[in-house]
C-alpha cells in the first residue's frame, strides 16, 4: 500500500494543476492515470483559453457571457470566482512557457470565439490544449510528483462517511494496489464517449462520476450535454474548432452558398440551428476558405493536418460536411467552489465535477480556463483538508475484495454478447433518444433500453484472464460507468420538463423558470437513480 | 473487403517469447487499422493489447509499425496498405523493449530520456506585472516545435539509437531545444550543459532520418543542430566531437588542409591519456603505410591564406 495526503484520479490539464497546487501547498501528492498525462482528452481542445485581458475587457463582461451562454443555471459566486482569477492563471501558464500566439506588441493575443463578446480566447494555433497540457506536464515534473501512469482506479475507498482513497489496478505490472490518501481528488474527465460518434478520446468514460455517485456522491445537471456545431461526423467524428467559424469560415449548403445561421449564438443554440438547417436539407458544409490559405496554415495548421488525414480533405479547398456531435458535458459530480463533494474528503474538478460555472451551456474557451482556475483551486483546499484532517485507517479487506470481484469478473464464458455490441448499442440509443433533442417518449425507450444494456454488460465475462495490459478488463470497467451514468443523463433529461441551454424537450419546447430555475440533483437510493431538484442559488 | 493482419504478440504472462498471430477480417471501405484492431479485439481475440487515446491524430500514444513503417493506427487507412495484397503486418516500434504486444516500453523508448534533460521551464512565475512581452515570431518557432506530441518517430527513424540506445535521441534533444530556446527560461544553460554531454547532442549523425519521420515537419536534425551552435555560442564546447569540431576548424584556418594527426590527438584531449593510448596502434599501421612518414610534418596548401581569409570573414560574419 502507498500513502499519500493527497491522491489525484486523471492526468489531464485539471488534474495536472491540482496536484501542482497540493504539492506547492505543502501536501505529499501522487497522480494516478489510466493513459499518459500528455495522451488525455485535454490535448484535444483547439480553440483557446478565456481570460478578460485587455483594457476593453472586464471580469464583469467575461461573467455576464458565462451567465448566458448557462441559461440561468450558473452559480453566480462560482462564476465570480472564475472570472476574478482567470487572467491570473492564464499568465502564469503564459510565465510557466505556453507559447501564446502574440499581438503586435508582443503581449498575449485574443481572438473571437463561440458566444464570446469580447476577443478572450488566448490561443497558440489551434493546438491551445495540447500547449496547456504539456506546460503543466512539465510543471508538474518540475516538482517531482509521483505520477502513475497507465494505473486504473478499480474503486474508491469510503470508509464510513470519508473517502480514505483509491484501489487501482496498475496496468504494466498486472497487480491491484491501494493507494491510501487524506484527501482524494477526482479528475477524470467527461463522459460523452456513451455517443457515437463523439468528440471524446478513447478514455473518456466517465470513471470518476460512477465511482463517486456509486459510493454515495450526488451528480448534478447531468442532462445538460453539450453538442459540437461543428463535427466531422464520420468514422470517430472530427471536431473542427468554432475559432475558425469566427475567423471567417461559412457554413455553407452542397452548392457552397451561405446559410443563414447566427455564428456567435452560444453552442446549444448553434447546433440546434445547425441540426434543424440539416433535417431540412441535404446536408450542411463548413466552408474554410474565406479564411485565407494563408491564415488557414498559420493560425489552424493542426485542423489542416487533421482534415487531410482524418476526412481526407483539403481545408484550403474543399467543403466539409459538418453536424453536431456530443462534445462535453455541463453536468458531473456535485461540488462546491472548492471541489468539495458531499463525501468528507473526496473533491472532484474540471470536466468530471459540476460546481455550477457552466450552468446549462458552457461558453467556448472556457474549459481550460475552468480547469486550471478550479484545479489550483481544489488541489489547495484538498491540501489544507488534508493537514486538517485527522489520519483514517484504509480498509484493510479493501484489495482483496477486488481481487475477488477481478476473478469473478475473469471467470465464466459470454457466449455471443461482447462489450463492444453493449457499447455500440448505448451510443446508438444516446445519440437517437437522449441527444440534441429529446422528448419524453424517446427517453422512456431510452431508459428501458439502458437498463437492458446495464442486464446484458452484468452477464459479460472477461474471457482474457491476463492481467498485464488487459484492455478487456478496464474496457468492462468503463462501460459499466458508461452505462451508470447514461441511465442518470436519460433520468434527469426525462425530469426536466422543459427546454434549456443544451437541454431541448421536443415535448417542452420553453424555458420554465418557475419550476425549473432549478439543478437537477440524483443519488444513488436503493439501488436506483433518484432525482431532485436544488435551487439555483441567485 | 477481407484484409488478414499478421499481428506481432508477445504475453508476459506465459512464455513471453515473440510470435505472431494472423486475423482475417471482412473490414468495410475508409477503415482505418485501428479500427479494425478493435473489431479483432472484439470479435477474434480478446487477449490483444494496443494502445491508443484520442482516435483521430492528436495524441501519439498509437504509434506501431504498419507493413514495416512507423504509423498512427488511428490515422492509417486500411486501404493504404493493401494495394500489393490484402495483408497487413503490424509490429511494435523497432529497437524498443516490448510489454506486450504492440504495447512497448514508452519509458524507456522515451519518456526516461526526456526526463534526462529536465523538461520544464524555471521562471518567475510572479504574475502582477502581466504577461511577459515577447515576439510573435519567437514564440511562433516554439509552438512549431512544442506541437510535437511524442510519438517517437524521429525515434524510431533514427540511425544512431540502433547502434547505441543510450542516445538521448531525436525526441528528448527537440523537447530540450524548447527550453533552451525559450527567452523566459532561466535554467536553459543547464539543460544546454546536459544534452551536450555524453549521448546527446554530439552523437547525432545529422542523417536527417528524424525530419524525414516527423509527422509534423518540425525537423529534429534542424533543432539538434541549433543547440550545436548554441553550445559552440556560449562556449559549452568539451565533448569529443566539439573537440573534433574545433581541432578540424582551427588546422584548415592555419595550413588550408586539415591535419590529421593533430585531429586525432586533439579529438581525444591532450590530457586524456587512456585515450591517447589506443590511437598508437593506428599511428603505427600509418606509418608502417607510408602514411604519416616521419618526421611527421603538415605543411601549409598553396592558398592557404586565402582560405583563412575566408574562414575569418565567416567568424566575423557570426558575431
């Protein structure tokens, strides 16, 4: 067993800065990832990171963006926590080497982005995650924290009412180990891979959501899911950024002429635009060249190079079919400011957490903002928890009930079904019943069909019954928390009987703020997913 | 299409000795292997191990050889692959310790090497005073090379890590050009001190089999070559081959031609006497050739001032 103050799940730009906070709070820290660091979803986003620099800007301006792109379901005094230290962070992920593309006086650029009112969205190329993740990455050795890489957390260790720490099974040596910690912070990431086809990385699951609601946590706001505008929608899906769209690029029909669609509309609004335009024609294209061939390679060379490997098209010349596509959810554990859970030690942030920033519809270029304000954050208050807290035995029975639940899960043969089947099956279902519109109906079948796919995925058995680079195994293990999850989207979406940010009821098509100003709450009772509601606090 | 792939397999768990499976499988149009990895995965063998992340180019973490050459699964197309015959070979990386299956040792291959060079960047990190003022065209050049997301191609391309896998290579020399040529970094001169110690910098054949590889054309060989200059710049100069540089460099200023017994003694050091040592059998066969007739002497070329002229020109041009 090891034993750490503060043990953090995820190795992406939340949980990176989290554990540099801890660290430089004074806490013995340990990161446990299930891929390398520099391999998780945060090296996906493009576009950029918000922060109101500059004198036409304010906190102010950047809060009141934040609170329409939410549609009344921000927390206010979370959103003035982010918007009071983002340009902080920023310039210190700028101080720390992340290589922002510069204005003519060499100061940090900003460009238009999404629903944005003001330029805000520090950006280096297209490439914006992918930058941030690697500085704190490097941060992050700099201070020489232990970082497991390719470890699977199998479960959380909640002993009475605290989280004491994690099991996880580590992936190159084959072996389970506990892992005990003061205070546990969870950073795993979305969950939107239960789509298809998704925006998502292979490993964005969901994990640290089931984990924490299965021991006890409540999720928040978990209908809320946003949708891409702009997707490549065939194979795994390709997102191109919104930057582009506000640099010049057209949505265009086949023949290449404009259609008439609000470009700076908030996400939600965006894509449902995008997907109606869609139902009513042949098909809708993103049309890149009014940018410029040469803006096109300087300022978006990653979307360049991906549209000619991915889609197997030139951004230079040719039109890309585009549609909505399951991007990031709003919804995720429930937590306060400080990442704190209703599980005495165990903090959760980033994509994985709902505080109450992102409301109904997250404002673009606010992810990475969101994960580094909130993760320096909650890895200080899950350092100052821990030096408060007094030291709790892990349990001791612990790994080897997992060893158990490992070999009953390796035993026994599952004749035709496969993880894969289960796993094609719930994309199909989400993105038809619980996607960018839903209704009541379409979630009722919704619902009926997870649970069934819930019947089928308790029968499969692993038939690989290695241990050392069992993808088989962790594959069971995230389907499971997909398929958890997925029932808690279909609940909460059939709960809110009227239509908000990214939540569209066919059924309910207006927004209802006399009973529904309101997050949806769910916890795990008897077994079942239990629904309520919690006032939003302004 | 049916398409077999001959997959290269190695279980840990059993006799860990290599091996290959053959899967042949009815994969539609546009398909890429990784895809098709899965649904081998899935439908045929379980017991497979891959690795892969974001599924669509970003990442690097599923990197293997493909029909011999190094490629992302998850951007390969099946029918690529196929136009000799509908069969594919994948193999993991060459020259790198396997795990199992096509998941190799990303620690050793490269990640421990890029840890040699201490890969961050010590700054201020005060931020009341604002950003810190630097030309797009700077930070430009930096963005070029820190969109490289550790694939390990220039690796894997690279002549020299076949022959010594101690060599930093390609990867962790780029990742410390970074640094070194970043304004904000304050302990750039000891990364700088780092890679030009042994198994860094000075080993590189410049081959060029590195900005062949990269998929993303930031030219390792360009950048190992810019800390040469850089080293020479600042005078971190010591290892054999800046030795062999500037014994090279300092006999064709001085005669036209370059003086070979000089650059053999100066390449090993003057104080380095076990060195020194192991050049005498050679001097000897020299000499016994006709080849060094003693008593050994370098006479001047005719033009050899002009060419020092030249030489003195460049210098001047440099500083």
């Amino acid at each position: 067993m090891q034993e750490f103050d503060v043990v953090v799940v995820g190795g992406g730009a939340s949980g990176l800065r989290a554990a540099i906070a801890a660290k430089r709070a004074g806490a013995s820290v340990a990161l446990l990832s299930k891929s390398h660091p520099l391999r998780s979803n945060s090296a996906i986003a493009q576009g950029g990171i918000n922060a109101p620099l500059g004198k036409d800007d304010s906190a102010e301006n950047f809060a009141n963006d934040i609170m329409a792109a939410g549609d009344g379901l921000c927390e206010r005094a979370v959103v003035q926590s982010l918007v009071q230290d983002a340009t902080k962070e920023v310039l210190w992920l700028e101080r720390m080497g992340v290589p922002f593309n510069r204005d003519k006086d060499g100061r940090i650029d900003r460009r238009p982005f999404g629903s944005n009112s003001h330029n805000r969205s520090c950006y280096a190329d297209d490439r914006t995650g992918h930058m941030v993740l690697t500085v704190l990455h490097e941060q992050f050795q700099r201070l020489g924290i232990p970082s497991f890489e390719e470890w699977f957390v199998t479960s959380l260790a909640v002993d009475g009412e605290a989280c004491v720490g994690v099991t996880a099974l580590g992936l190159k040596s084959g072996k389970l180990d506990a892992f005990a910690a003061r205070a546990v912070i969870l950073a795993t990431g979305g969950f939107t891979r239960m789509y298809a086809p998704s925006t998502v990385s292979v490993g964005t699951t969901g994990d640290g959501q089931a984990l924490a609601f299965q021991s006890g946590a409540r999720l928040m706001d978990m209908e809320m899911v946003q949708f891409h505008p702009t997707v490549f929608p065939k194979g795994q899906g390709l997102l191109i950024t919104e930057a582009a769209l506000a640099s010049g690029a057209q949505i265009v029909n086949q023949q290449g002429a404009p259609v008439q669609i609000d470009k700076s509309s908030p996400r939600g609004k965006l894509s449902l635009a995008i997907s109606d335009a869609i139902q009513s024609g042949d098909g809708l294209f993103l049309d890149l060249k009014p940018i410029g061939k040469e803006k096109i390679l300087s300022s978006f060379p990653q979307t360049n190079e991906l549209v000619k490997s991915v889609a197997g098209l030139d951004s230079t010349k040719d039109l890309i079919p585009i549609r909505p596509v399951a991007h990031r959810p709003m919804g995720g554990i429930e937590t306060n400011a400080s990442g704190a859970t209703a599980i005495a030690g165990l903090f959760a942030v980033g994509e994985c957490a709902a505080n109450g920033l992102n409301g109904a519809g997250r404002l673009a270029g606010n992810t990475l903002t969101e994960a580094v304000v909130f993760g320096k954050k909650v890895g200080e208050a899950a350092a100052a928890y821990a030096k408060s807290s007094a030291k709790k035995n892990f349990p001791t029975a612990k790994v080897a009930d997992e060893e158990k639940r490992l070999g009953a899960l390796t035993s026994g043969n599952s004749a035709e079904d496969s993880l894969a089947k289960v796993h094609a099956e719930l994309g199909r279902l989400m993105n038809e019943k619980v996607g960018l519109v839903r209704d009541a109906g379409g979630l009722q079948e919704a619902l009926s069909g997870i649970k069934s796919l819930q019947e089928r995925h308790q029968k499969i058995k692993v038939r690989n019954a290695g241990r050392i680079y069992n993808y088989e195994l962790t594959t069971h293990f995230e389907v499971g928390s997909m398929l958890t999850l997925a029932e808690v989207v279909a609940c909460s979406a059939q709960a809110r009987s009227e239509s908000r940010g990214a939540h569209n009821r066919k059924d309910c098509p207006t927004t209802d703020n006399v009973n529904w100003k309101s997050h949806t709450i769910t916890k795990l009772a008897q077994g079942s997913a239990q629904i309520d509601k919690k006032p939003v606090a302004n | 299409m049916q398409v077999t792939f001959k997959v290269y397999r190695k279980d840990p768990e059993k006799d860990g000795k290599p091996g290959r499976s053959n899967y042949t499988v009815d994969v539609p149009d546009g398909v890429t292997v990784l895809e098709s990895l899965f649904k081998i995965r899935d439908e045929m063998d379980s017991s497979l191990a891959f690795r892969c992340s974001c599924l669509r180019g970003h990442c690097g973490d599923c990197m293997v050889r493909v029909n011999g050459s190094s490629r992302l699964t998850c951007t390969a197309k099946v029918s690529a692959y196929t136009q000799k015959g509908p069969e594919i070979s994948l193999d993991p990386l060459r020259n790198v310790p396997v795990i199992k299956d096509l998941v190799f040792d990303w620690d050793a291959f490269m990640w421990n090497k890029i840890s040699t060079v201490k890969p961050w960047l010590e700054a201020d990190d005060a931020t009341a005073n604002g950003e810190s003022i630097a030309a797009d065209a700077q930070m430009k050049d930096l963005r070029k090379v820190m969109s490289c997301y550790q694939c390990g191609m220039c690796d894997e391309g690279c002549t020299v890590l076949p022959v010594d896998f101690k060599f930093l290579g390609p990867a962790a020399l780029t990742k410390a050009y970074r640094f070194i040529f970043d304004p904000r970094n304050q302990h750039a001169k000891e990364q700088l001190k780092t890679v030009e110690g042994p198994k860094g910098i000075w080993d590189c054949v410049h081959c060029y089999e590195a900005d062949e590889h990269c998929p993303r054309g930031i030219e390792p060989t360009k950048r190992i070559v810019a800390l040469r200059d850089e080293a020479y710049r600042v005078g971190i100069s010591n290892e054999k081959v800046a030795r062999h540089h500037k014994s090279f460099a300092a006999s064709v200023k001085e005669s036209g031609w370059v003086d070979e017994g000089r650059l053999a003694i100066e390449s090993e050091g003057l104080t380095n006497v076990s060195g020194l040592m192991k050049l005498l059998p050679t001097a000897a066969k020299a000499m016994v050739r006709g080849k060094a007739p003693l008593p050994y002497m370098h006479a001047k070329r005719p033009g050899a001032e002009q060419i020092k002229k030249i030489i003195e020109k460049g210098e001047a041009e440099n500083k």
